[in-house]
C-alpha cells in the first residue's frame, strides 16, 4: 500500500470520514460472479459501501489499478458502483476484493436491485426531454421577444414570425411534453386524475390555441408559455428524481451488503460457494472465522465455537456454545471455523421470520402523503375550474366567437402553472437532502425528510446507538505500560471484543506470533498467559484481591507471566461525551427522549442518569419494542426510534421515522428511513432542524404560488394577461421559489448551536 | 429582412449544434456521476497506463 503516495489521502479520508476501520475478510466470492470478456479478461461490478467522498474514489481507483493486469477501475461516487476489467484468471476477483476490503470499505455483489436503482431509463428520458425543451423554450422565446419588441414590424414579418415559433414549438412539445403525456395516460387508464394529465391538458391546449392563433393571423402566439412551461416543469421533475434516485441507491446499498455466499460442504468433501438460498435443512455449511452465519443451524464438531450475537440479541459480550448447541442466523464466528448442521432454509429461517416481520411493520405504517401531492389536489381542479368558467362566461356571456374566449381561458390555465408546486418542493428537498448528505445523513426513503420533520418523540436503543457498543479499555488500571505492551501484542491473534479493546488501546505493539488461542478461556504464548481468571487459575478471593473494587468478572482481562503477580485489564462499554449534549438538543426541539433497551436494568439506569434521560425501560424484548412504539402512536406520538440491532428492525419500521447508524446490523439498515454515516447521533438534532426549516421553507413556496395566483388569475380571467406578462409571471416565480428553496442549506446558524 | 433570413438559420444552427452535444453528452453518460465528477477534476496525476 505504501508507495502509491497514499499517505495524504489517508489524512483527507481520515478526516472526511471518521476512522478507517480494517473489515474482515469478505463475505462472499468474488470469482463466480466475473464475467468473461473473452480474450482471457474478465469484468467484475462491485458495490463499494464506505465509498464516500472523492479520496476515496481516488484511492481506489489508483490502488486497483496499480494492480498487475488491471485494465479498467473506474468507480461511481453517486452509486457506489466499481466496475473492474482485467485480463487474467477469474480466480483474481477474490483478491481484488479483498485489497478493497483492507483498504477499508465493504465491498459487495451488484445486485439485481443496485442496477435498477441506477440503471433509471425514467431519468435519463426526463433529463433528454428537460434538455429539448430548454432548447425549443429558448428559441421560441427568442422569436417571441422579437414580436413583442417590435411594434412597428410588419404584418409580413409578424406572421413569419408566429410560422416560425410554431416550427421549434410543435416538436417540442411533442417530443419533450411525452413523459408528462405517458403518466396523464396511465393515470386516466388507471381511472384518476393525475397531474400529469393537468399539465399535459394545459400544454396541448395552449399548444392547439397557439396553432390556431397563428393560423388567424392574430397579434399573440402562446407557443413560449407551453414551451418554458414545461421546461419549468421538467426541472421539477428531474430534481425530484435525483432525489429518489439517491435515496433508492441507499437502500439497494444496504440490500446489497446483506448478500453473499455460504460454503457448502458436498458430499464428496469439496467446499464450494453457494448462495445461501440453495441451501436446504439437512446440508452441512462451513463457517471461517470473522464470518456472518447466515442460516441457522447446529454446531457440529468436538470444539465450542466463539459467537458475537450482539446482531440478533443485543448481547455485547460473545457467547460460547458447545457442540450440538443451535446457532442462529446473524451470528458472527470470533473463533476458529467450525461445521453447522443447517436446521432451515434461508426461506424458513430466523432472519427470513425476521424480515417478514418487518414487511408487516411496514405495510402496516400508513403513508404519508407527500405535502406537494395534498396541495396539488386541491389545487388542480381549482385552476380548471377557473379556466373552464373563463371560457364559458367569455364565449356565452362576452359574446365573443369561441376562438377569442379560449385566448383568456388558457392564460388563466398558463399562468396559474403549477410551477410553484413541481419545483417548490422538489428544489427544497434536494437541497436539503445534499447538505444532510455531506454531514453525514443519509435519507433511505423518499418520504425520510418530511416524516423527520414531524418527529415529536425520541426513543433511543442502548446498546450501539447511545453507547459505542463495544468495550473499552478503562484507564488507571494496575497495568504497567510495557505490561499493557505485552498484553497488546498478545491479543493481536484474537477477534474477541475484548482483545481488540486492547489493541486499539496499545496500537502500536508488534504482534506476537505463535500464540495459541483456547476458545472462550484465553490466548497463551510461551507461558504468558492473557484471559480470564477461570483460564489462569486464579480463584475469586485472588481475583478481588487483585482488581480494586468489584469489577465485573465478564469485562475483565487478566494477564499472567512466570515470576510476576497477575495484572488486572477492566474494561466497559462507553457512552460518548456528547450524548447529554445530544439529548438535550433533542430536548430543545421538542423531542421527549426515551430509553428502550434488552439490557438489564442497572446498566440501562446508568446510562439513562448519565445521559440525561428521565424515562426507561429496560429488558424490552423486540415484541415490546415493536409494542412500545405502536403504544406511541396510538397515542397519536410521532416517535422517531433509533436502533441498530435486528431486535430494534420491527420497531424501527413501526416507528414514524427511524434512523440507523452505520455501523447497525444490515436488517436494521433497511429497516430505517435515515443511516447516520460514522454511527453518531450528534448529527441527529442538526438534521431534525434543518428538517424542519425545510418543511417550512416548502410551505413558504407554496404559499407564495397561491399570493401569486390570486394576483395573476383575475388579470387573465378578465383578459388583460398578454404573452409577455405570462412569461414574466412564470420566470419570476420560478427563479423566486428556487431561490427560496436554496436556503434550506443554510441552516447550520439555528440547528448548530 | 434580409439580415433575419441569415441570423434566423445561424441562430438555429448553432442552437442546434448546442442541442446535439447536449445529448451527446447525455448518451456517453456523463450525468451518471455527478458527486464524483465534483472531485475528479482533482486528481492531478493520471494512473500510469499499461
């Protein structure tokens, strides 16, 4: 890794991103998922989790493709997508992973759903038609501004004018207007209205006045206002996408980290790769070490295996079970590999349960309906009316020929676009979606940023989300330095928690080689011995002896070497110094912070005093999590529920809002509306707040539309409204709405006190 | 009127031109990628090709 110039780029990630954090070896194979290109070459496509920042593409583009054989490495910062072209063996996929994987992101399959999230033929269509639009608009208006500038231009001229407008605005229209067309179609086969069909309606009206005003020989075309109208729209439209588009590849990111192999044993001895679907009940798996077991099973075998559970339980210490125990779907193995007799298909089994309840949690949480979709409900059939009541009364009552009544009916419809409601809220949510994402926020739902800012109640999991979830070294123990040293380098051979605890407190010792590791007891290298007390055979009288004060036995690390007396290693799982300031943040914006916890009741107590929390509960199961929050909502809350476990997933989808931190179990990932990037909650209150000021800004815009119209509609409706009073009434509401959208990013002043 | 029969057919041909590279631009992807296009400009050193 050294000589590629890295080394800034580690201080830039560093900074950008948190901390790197070396990963495991990967999760799945590689090799069969390369597609030969011929020629000896082979092709892989990635999905790089914690690719976050543009030294991260850089770094890994640079260290891939300085890889012998490497002939493309190109990777997409928007999609996290890395696609990789080298000529050799397909065997050399699981090498290129795993260098990704000690670079530190989380490389996994493209999945079928990362590919529909970026693969948006939708997009690239409205982003062509935007493009053509532009295009006719900017031409027709040039024409147009000819004709109204010019008073004293001939009829001659006039008219060939008008002829040539009509030439840029009929193809546009036809071509550009085709997605608004396409969803008014399929709104009205599906039997409702839609916007689409009031815009389409409204474009091919002025369109078709347009063409017959020409034809006339009259003083004004409209064809500008069609045209501008529906770029104005489109940018609308686009903005909107962009903004589903990322939220959708959050999530099919998340989908795709969930995803892998499992190696199968076959009955002739061979161990190969499968999917884990293709496993059935009765087939034996093998699990390495550091890997996810992701079908339940029984241990098989004469050693007890070493499993983190904190994933499916909660549990922060590892457990260790003995041969013939069961062993469920989430686990990971700390020790050595061990054979699982599998009890389940992947289908049947406890993460699948899982899941299925989370997809009743989610059908279950009513929708909320998007504020631009309330206002354009009540607001389409209004502007119609108005139009229709216009042409009407100017035809019937005014006594002109019908051509002259629609001339003021469709100004009222022009004039009145729905502008205001297709960028308003779009621009607000795109720019706020932009600023969260570069704090760290990451919206996984569409609907994420509105539901946030309705939050009036915060639940909050113990384990992972207020605390860092992981044990601590605690400082001023009776450990001498060159002890800790020796203690260090020992434990550099283990996965325990509390062996890496100790590495990260003493980094730099070199780590030993030739230690030996007895599963659940301890590590022992030449007669140092590092482990529990049961493993040195120390008693307890020794053991409280030796550690002042009553620790507790499960947090603590002995260390023993011949002629010297034990030394003692405590440890504890820490809450992060900011977590009061969090909570009264959350307090200062109206959220009522709560603690629901699977922990015992004194460490829950503790962490609720220490964190400024008056109301918890502790030992709630996932059922009365799940019951809690649907409690909450019963009583007409909108709790916003933070978890990272699988035991949080039910609550997390019943909750109004649900926000995960990153480093939280994949099912709570997907589960949550929000994924907090680096895995702290300090950027929670920002986000709420600039949430919020998003909210109102949209309302603000949306409210201007209105003042607008009820200025604009009574001048068109009685026919004073021209072309150019049209075009300046769309271009400055617009342009004012946009800027007012811009705000949104700008609320750092308020939301950072 | 004669200065409009030449201006009108530039002014169509250079937008026109503009519209054609827009979707050039479209078809080789170049909107795929905004976020990371941002810093690609950055890196200063192209990787040594083989």
């Amino acid at each position: 890794m050294r000589g590629l110039g890295l080394d800034a780029v580690y201080a830039r990630m560093t900074a950008a991103a948190g901390t790197l954090r070396p990963q495991g070896p990967p999760a799945f194979a590689a090799a069969p998922l390369a597609r030969d290109l011929g020629n000896g070459a082979h092709e892989l496509e990635l999905m790089v989790s914690g690719l976050t920042c543009g030294a991260c593409v850089w770094l890994l583009e640079q260290a891939l493709g300085n890889e012998p054989d490497v002939t493309r490495a190109r990777a997409n910062l928007s999609s996290r997508r890395l696609t990789l072209r080298w000529r050799g063996p397909a065997g050399r996929a699981d090498e290129f992973v795993r260098l990704i994987a000690r670079l530190g992101f989380r490389p996994a399959p493209w999945s079928p759903a990362c590919l529909r999230a970026e693969e948006d033929a939708e997009q690239r269509e409205l982003v062509r038609a935007l493009g053509i639009a532009g295009f006719g608009a900017m031409n027709v208006m040039l024409v147009s501004v000819a004709v109204w500038a010019g008073s004293d231009m001939g009829e001659a001229t006039r008219a060939l004018m008008h002829w040539l407008a009509m030439l840029f605005a009929l193809p546009t229209v036809l071509v550009a207007g085709m997605p608004f067309y396409k969803g008014a179609w399929r709104g009205l086969r599906a039997g409702r209205p839609t916007m689409d069909l009031a815009v389409s309606l409204g474009v091919l009206l002025t369109t078709a006045m347009s063409v017959s005003e020409t034809l006339r020989n009259a003083d004004y075309t409209w064809f500008d206002g069609a045209t501008a109208l529906l770029a104005l729209l489109l940018v609308g439209r686009v903005l909107d996408r962009a903004a589903r588009r990322r939220a959708r590849q959050a999530a099919a990111g998340l989908l795709a980290l969930q995803e892998g192999t499992v190696t199968r044993l076959e009955a002739d001895g061979a161990a190969r790769p499968v999917p884990p679907e293709a496993v059935a009940a009765g087939e034996r798996i093998l699990v390495a070490a550091g890997e996810t077991v992701r079908l339940d099973g029984v241990l098989e075998g004469e050693e007890e295996a070493v499993l983190d559970l904190a994933a499916t339980t909660g549990e922060s210490l590892p457990r260790h079970c003995p041969p013939g125990e069961a062993v469920p779907a989430g686990g990971v193995n700390l020790g050595q590999p061990f054979t699982l007799r599998v009890t389940a298909a992947a289908k049947d089994g406890s993460l699948a349960a899982t899941a299925r309840l989370l997809e009743r949690a989610e059908g279950a949480r009513g929708r909320t309906v998007a504020l631009a979709d309330r206002a354009a409900g009540l607001y389409v059939p209004v502007v119609h009316a108005v139009s229709l009541a216009t042409f009407l009364g100017w035809w019937l009552l005014g006594g002109v020929t019908w051509q002259a009544a629609l001339v003021p009916a469709v100004a009222a419809l022009i004039i009145t676009c729905p502008c205001g409601l297709a960028i308003a809220v779009p621009a607000v949510q795109v720019v706020a979606a932009g600023a969260l994402f570069r704090r760290g926020v990451l919206l996984a739902s569409p609907d994420a940023l509105e539901r946030l800012a309705q939050a009036d109640h915060a639940v909050l999991d113990k384990t992972g989300t207020l605390t860092e979830g992981r044990p601590e070294l605690l400082p001023g123990g009776a450990a001498a330095a060159d002890d800790l040293a020796l203690a260090a380098s020992l434990a550099a051979a283990s996965r325990h928690p509390l062996a890496r605890a100790l590495r990260r407190a003493c980094p730099d010792a070199p780590a030993a080689t030739g230690v030996r590791e007895h599963p659940g007891l301890g590590l022992e290298r030449d007669g140092v011995r590092l482990g529990s007390a049961r493993f040195l055979g120390l008693g307890p009288d020794a053991a409280d002896g030796a550690a002042s004060g009553a620790a507790d036995p499960a947090l603590t690390l002995w260390l023993a070497r011949p002629g010297h007396a034990p030394v003692a290693f405590r440890f504890a799982d820490r809450l992060p110094a900011d977590t009061a300031a969090v909570v009264a943040r959350l307090g200062a914006l109206g959220l009522e912070s709560e603690l629901l916890s699977g922990d015992g009741a004194p460490a829950v107590r503790a962490v609720a005093e220490a964190s400024g929390i008056r109301d918890w509960r502790a030992a709630a199961g996932p059922e009365d999590k799940a019951a809690r929050i649907a409690a909450l909502v019963a009583l007409g809350r909108r709790p916003l529920m933070v978890g990272d476990g699988v035991n949080d997933a039910a609550a997390l989808a019943l909750a109004h809002v649900s926000v995960a931190p990153d480093g939280a179990t994949d099912l709570a990932q997907t589960a949550a509306d929000i994924v907090l990037r680096g895995g702290r909650l300090a950027a929670l209150p920002g986000a709420i707040a600039l949430a919020r000021r998003a909210r109102r800004l949209a309302r603000q815009n949306l409210g201007f539309s209105l003042v607008y119209n009820l200025v604009a509609v009574p001048v068109a409706v009685a026919g004073l409204a021209t072309p150019p009073i049209a075009a300046a009434v769309m271009a400055s509401s617009s342009l004012i709405v946009i800027l007012n959208a811009l705000r949104a990013g700008h609320a750092d002043a308020e939301a950072m006190p | 009127m004669n200065a409009l029969m030449l201006l009108i057919p530039l002014a169509l041909f250079l937008g026109g031109l503009a519209l054609a590279f827009f979707l050039y631009t479209l078809r080789s992807r170049q909107y795929d990628d905004l976020d990371g296009a941002a810093s690609r400009i950055l890196f200063d050193d192209e990787r040594p090709r083989r």
